[in-house]
C-alpha cells in the first residue's frame, strides 16, 4: 500500500498516484487528497488513515469508495444514525501510542457493533507503530516488537496480518504505520 504524508514530501500528490502505480492502495489522511487520487486516475483501494471527522463525510466516502478507520465510539454513533450504502472500515488497534484506537481487548466488540450496523463492511484492523526506525530500543515501552505484543492474536491472525513494513525514502529506511490486511502488496 502507498501512503501520502506531508504533500508527498513535496513532490505532489499527482506525482505519488503515479508512482504507486503498482500498490493495491493508497492511504491518506484527508479525504480532500481522497478525492485528489481518484481525479488523478486512482481507481484502486484509499483508505483514509485518520477517518472521517463528522456527518458530512460519510457521504464522500460512499461515493469516492474510500475505506476509512475506526478509532473512537462516537464514529460508531454516526454511522449508526445515518443511512449507508456500503462504508468500508478498519479498526483502529491502539498498540502503544496511545493517540487514537481501541484497546486489542476491545476489538472484538468494536466489531460485532460495526458488523450489526447496515452497510457497513469491516475490511481489517490498523495500527500504527510508533518509533520511525529499526534501530530503536527494543526495551523501550514503544518499541515494534512491543506493540506486536500488545496486539497479541490480532498481529498474527488470518484476518489481521500485520507486518511491519520497511520502505526507502530517498535512501532512508523508515517504519510505517502497517495496515493490517490480507492479501495486500505493500511498497518496499
């Protein structure tokens, strides 16, 4: 999966559509950038790293068929109160960083109130690691090999195959958020 942070690093968004030609998605954070991709000749998966934000974006992400996360209840009560078509969705695992998501404990819930929601179609779960580097203390309360541990089960299931993704960027190695889905090709 191709992902868009900070404008690409200033390269463009239409230019990293372009180079992600061969990636199964492509994941934001905006659904603006969203909306971009597809008008840039996107026709394959997005998915909206950081969800949607309120009522007036459920609509979009019907029509611009962009799958988004999950990470609060309160996203569970819109989609609950507003009549869907099909909403693609992934959970958002809190494994550490302790910004946004539900605890590994609570995903089995969180999913059986997405899956009782008409429309709504549960994809996978999301973490996000919280160190940018392999090198980074593998003791430390935030390290990789940590937050797969706290994800228990759900980071080696079928379902939820979360592997922890090195990419290059212009000669850098960095670790990214994975996107715990199966089947998918990541960029390296």
């Amino acid at each position: 999966m191709g992902g868009r942070k900070g404008e690409c690093l200033y390269y463009g968004l239409e230019n990293a559509v372009e180079a992600f030609a061969d990636a199964d998605g492509f994941a934001t954070i905006d659904l603006c950038d969203a909306e971009r991709a597809r008008r840039a000749g996107w026709h394959k998966r997005v998915l909206l790293l950081e969800g949607f934000f309120d009522a007036t974006d459920i609509e979009p992400l019907q029509d611009l068929d962009v799958e988004t996360v999950i990470h609060s209840l309160w996203q569970i009560d819109l989609l609950r109160n507003h009549p869907l078509r099909e909403v693609k969705v992934h959970i958002k695992v809190n494994s550490g960083m302790n910004r946004l998501g539900f605890l590994p404990v609570e995903v089995g819930t969180i999913y059986d109130q997405l899956m009782a929601i008409p429309g709504v179609k549960v994809m996978g779960v999301v973490t996000h690691f919280a160190n940018a580097e392999p090198s980074y203390l593998g003791t430390a309360p935030a390290s990789v090999s940590r937050q797969l541990t706290r994800m228990g089960k759900l980071a080696h299931s079928a379902t939820a195959a979360c592997i922890p993704t090195l990419l290059r960027f212009f000669g850098t190695q960095k670790w990214v958020a994975t996107v715990c889905v199966p089947g998918l090709r990541f960029m390296v």
